[in-house]
C-alpha cells in the first residue's frame, strides 16, 4: 500500500461519521484529518494513530524494501517525490551493501 490509499481508508472507515468525531476517535485534531484526507502525508506520530484507528500496520505506508521511510508534512515534499525519495535511498542501500560484501 502507499500512503495514498491510506485517504481511501480513512473515508471508508469514517463513513458517515464527522471529522470532528473521527479526529477525537482517533486522537488527532480535526484539522489535521481534513489535510490528511486531502491528500497531506501525516508525521510518523500521526500515521501511527491514524493506523490503530484502521487496525492497519504502519509499515504498509512507510516500507520501501526494508526501509522505513516518513516525512513530517507537506512542507518536507509531495507523495510523488517522497516516494521518488525512498526508490533512491533503497538502492543506494542496496549498493552499499554490495560493497561491503565485497570486502569494500
């Protein structure tokens, strides 16, 4: 799963319920949900709660190989590059790994 999905489950789990509601269910302010629900990548901490919430695994969200991968807000960088981000850093992992396989 990617963190995208991640507002489709949100909107399926809250169904009819309000923001404010569901915000205090899950243990987030409410408008900290909406930007989520718009499309905004939660901090880890955030995630976290968001993912009890759903009884969903944080790692579906974060994992990139055996990397786990988070940014704070919408300020640090969109989804597209976030996950951009994460591709780079798995196989810069992977290439150092080699090399010290290798014996450098």
């Amino acid at each position: 799963m990617e963190l995208g999905d991640l507002r489709t489950l949100l909107a399926r789990r809250r169904g009819n319920m309000g923001v404010r509601a569901a915000a205090r269910e899950i243990g987030i302010s409410p408008s900290t949900l909406s930007r989520i629900e718009k499309g905004h990548v939660p901090d880890v901490g955030t995630l976290e709660k968001i993912c009890s919430w759903l009884g969903e695994d944080t790692s579906k969200f974060t994992g990139v190989g055996n990397l786990q991968i988070a940014f704070k807000n919408r300020k640090a960088v969109p989804p597209r590059t976030a996950r951009s981000l994460a591709k780079l850093i798995e196989k810069a992992s992977e290439q150092f790994i080699e090399v010290e396989a290798r014996g450098h």
